[in-house]
C-alpha cells in the first residue's frame, strides 16, 4: 500500500505545481513508484511542469465519470519509467470531482503505486479539501512571507479537522516546505527568516527550497527541476526533502547561513 501526499497552502503561486513535480521526479530517481496527480482543474498546470501537456487525452474528470479507465488517464513519464501523471481537466471545473469518485481513485493509486502525490489548488474551497481527504502525509508548502504564513496557519486547522484522518481520531502528518527562500532578502528584512516561519507554524520542517533561476528554467523546459538540472540548488533541496520524506533524518541548511537544522525537530528549539 502507498502512501498518499496532498501538496497544500493558503496562498496561491507558493511553489505547491513545482513541489509536487520535482518532489515527485526525486522519488521517482531513486526508484520509487510514483504518481503524481493534478487536482488543481481549471488550471492544469503539473502537466506542462512535467512536459507532458501534448499527451494528455483523458484526465481524472473522465475517470470519475467512468469515460476512461484510470489505466488510460495515466501518463508515463519519458524520462523515468517509474514516474506518472494524472492529469487535470481544462476544460470541466472541479465540481465534476465528486467525493465518492475521488475517493475509488486514490484507492486504486493507493494500491499500484509507492507514493500519490496530489497537487492540491490553494485555499480552503471544495476542490482542496477534495484533494487532502485521503491523504496520510500533508506538504504545506510556504513562502517566507507574513500572508503566507497566516494562510498556512488556516491549512494546518482544515487538515485538522476536514479529512478523513481527522474525522477517525487519527494524527495526520504534516511537514512544512519552505520554498523560494532568499536568504539576501530575509537578512534586508524583506522577507521572514526561517526562525519566524517557525516560530508560528509548529510542524516540521522537510526542507528550504532556494529562490532560484534554475526553477524557472526547468519550467520552461517541461522538466521537474531535480532532472533538469540535479545538481542545482532547489534540486539538491528537493532531493533531500524526498529522503526526510522516506524518514530519513538529515540536517536542514538554512541557504546563506553556516548553521543547520534538523527536520524532524520541532519549531525554534530546532535551532
Ligand atoms: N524555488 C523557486 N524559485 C524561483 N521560482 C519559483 C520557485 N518555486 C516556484 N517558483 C515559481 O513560482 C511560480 C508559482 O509556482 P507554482 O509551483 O505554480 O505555484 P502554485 O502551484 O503553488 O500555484 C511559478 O512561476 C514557478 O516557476
Ligand atoms: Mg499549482
């Protein structure tokens, strides 16, 4: 049985599209069998972080309302034979999606694939509460920024409380991923620095992601970035987030500082 991941926040435009693919694409490079899946309809956009948007010709819309068998929907990725997509629809919003269909669907990932992965839209509406009902583990994906932040704060109380984990008793896990971190701007004073994102959001952290032109570019190419480029900084943050996901426990470097922290380590004593 996998394990199903719902990558969440607040605030659109975080990094939650480029989380889940190079998240993903990690897993996938050292052998994992993963799937990622687009729950963001409307918008759908993992396919083209992916380089996949010329082979979408059925998505999880389809599936549900029984047009397509999942096994059709699925795309495998060129470049890593253990990699897939599910992608979203363009063209029907997400009320197609319903709870029932949503949920036969993460059961049958559930049981072909290691890991689900589901980029989830932002904000609390129907369509991301869909998206982390069935989920075990939450990525709650942060930019060092006040508003930010306070979204993220709201996430952490919905995955509390609106999914099916919640609703048994049960403790979800959560992890924070702080993306585009600028280390120049958070020493300015323009942006947060790690202590204070922290400080408010008690989860553990699974990594820093950098600020980094080497995102982009990898998006323009259709590739995650921890294959596009592997040994560049966000890469390499990736890379270790998808280890400490797998329960390893590395030390975190905080980009720009000498000093490192430990992920599974709660918040400032962490420091
Ligand atoms: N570490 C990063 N460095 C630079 N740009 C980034 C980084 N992470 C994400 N981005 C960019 O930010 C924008 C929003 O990212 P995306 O993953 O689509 O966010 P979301 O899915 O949360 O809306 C995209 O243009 C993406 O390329
Ligand atoms: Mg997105």
């Amino acid at each position: 049985m996998g394990k199903v991941i719902v990558v969440t926040s607040g605030k659109g435009g975080v990094g939650k599209t480029t989380s889940t693919a190079a998240l993903g694409a990690a897993l996938a490079q050292n052998g994992e069998k993963v799937v990622v899946v687009d729950f963001d309809v409307g918008l759908r956009n993992l396919d083209l972080v992916m380089g996949a948007e010329r082979r979408v010709v059925y998505d999880i819309v389809n599936v549900i309302q029984g047009e397509a068998k999942l096994t059709q929907a699925l795309i495998r990725d060129k470049r890593l034979e253990t990699l897939y997509l599910l992608p979203a629809s363009q063209t029907r919003d997400k009320d197609n999606l319903t709870p029932e269909g949503v949920e036969k669907v993460i059961a049958a990932l559930r049981n072909a694939f290691d890991w689900v992965i589901c980029d989830s839209p932002a904000g609390i509406e129907r369509g991301a509460t869909l998206a982390m009902r069935h989920a075990d583990i939450a990525i709650v994906v942060t930019n060092p920024e006040v508003s930010s932040v306070r979204d993220s704060d709201r996430i952490i109380g919905l995955l509390d409380s609106k999914t099916l984990k919640a609703e048994n008793g049960e403790v979800m896990e959560k992890h924070l991923l702080l993306t585009r971190y600028d280390p120049v701007r958070a020493e300015r004073g323009d942006m947060l620095k790690v202590d204070d994102v922290l400080d408010i959001l008690s989860i553990p952290l699974l990594g820093i992601i950098p600020e980094s032109m080497d995102v982009l570019r990898a998006s323009n190419v259709g590739s995650p970035v921890t294959l596009a480029d592997s040994t560049s900084a966000p890469a390499r943050a990736y890379f270790e987030a998808a280890r400490r996901l797998k329960g390893e426990v590395l030390p975190i470097t905080i980009p720009g500082e000498k000093r490192s922290l430990f992920g599974k380590i709660f918040g400032r004593k962490a420091a």
